[in-house]
C-alpha cells in the first residue's frame, strides 16, 4: 500500500460523509426563512452566522450516527475505513448487526466516535478536498524527487 492511502482513504470518506451533511443543511437552511436571509446588522448576520454552525454541527451528527461512521473505528481500518460503516449489514438474505455492536456500552462508543466525526465533518467538505489535495500533491512531488535522484 502506498504510504499516502490511508490517508487518502481518510480523507476522501470525510469529504464524501461532509458533502452529504453539507446538502442536508442546506435543504434546512433554504427552507428557515430566518436562516435564508440577511438580518440586516452585524450582530444580526453573526447570530444568523452562529445559528447556521450549529444547524451545520446538528445535521453533521445526525449524518455521522445515522452512517455510524466512528471516528475510532474509522482510523483504526485507515485501509478501507468505509468497511466500518453502518449499524448492520446484508448477509445471505437477512440484517446482521455490526460486529462492533455487542451491547449498550460498544453503542456509546460508537455514538461518542460518531460525535467527534461529526465535529470532523464541521470543517466541511472543501476543508477536506483541500487536505487531499495537499496530500496528492505531497505524494507526487516526493515520487518527482525520487524519480529525479534515481537519474
């Protein structure tokens, strides 16, 4: 595996899980006339400002827990971190629990995960596509290096 994947892994399912939490807010948003439109005074537009962060974080939690997406388990299968996703899964024609869900407190952790990748999704998704882009461009200016000192 290259040394980049697990983070590209990484990063591509929090923008993917951001971009989806990013469209659901803004159902929400154009749909609240006081969140649509100006207040008409600074303090005004800072409360409105706050009022749509915390719209965004609601929404990113409720995306977060809904996928089950666990920030814990997530980097621990930085190899295929989507592979931790959901509360149950299809085999052989029936629903079979998460094998990470054994009882009320493996259910906790995975809403506590889940709570913190919702704050990691916060930072949405063009901060996320930023960070792959980062690391792609890393990647292939060291693979340059080591191609050029291989001449």
């Amino acid at each position: 595996m290259d040394t980049f994947e697990p983070l590209i892994n990484l990063f591509v399912l929090l923008s993917a899980l951001s971009v989806a939490a990013e469209r659901a807010t803004n159902v929400l948003k154009l749909n609240r006339e006081h969140l649509r439109n100006d207040r008409g005074t600074p303090e005004g537009e800072k409360a409105r400002e706050r009022d749509i962060a915390w719209l965004t974080l609601g929404v990113s939690a409720v995306v977060a827990i809904l996928m089950k997406a666990n920030l814990f388990e997530i980097l621990g299968r930085l190899d295929a971190p989507w592979a931790t996703l959901g509360w149950a899964h299809l085999s052989g024609g029936g629903l079979v629990r998460a094998a990470s869900i054994t009882g009320p407190v493996s259910v906790l952790y995975a809403i506590g995960g889940s709570m913190l990748t919702a704050v990691a999704l916060g930072f949405g998704s063009k901060f996320w596509h930023e960070m792959l882009d980062i690391v792609f461009s890393t990647r292939e200016r060291l693979k340059n290096a080591a191609q050029g000192g291989a001449r």
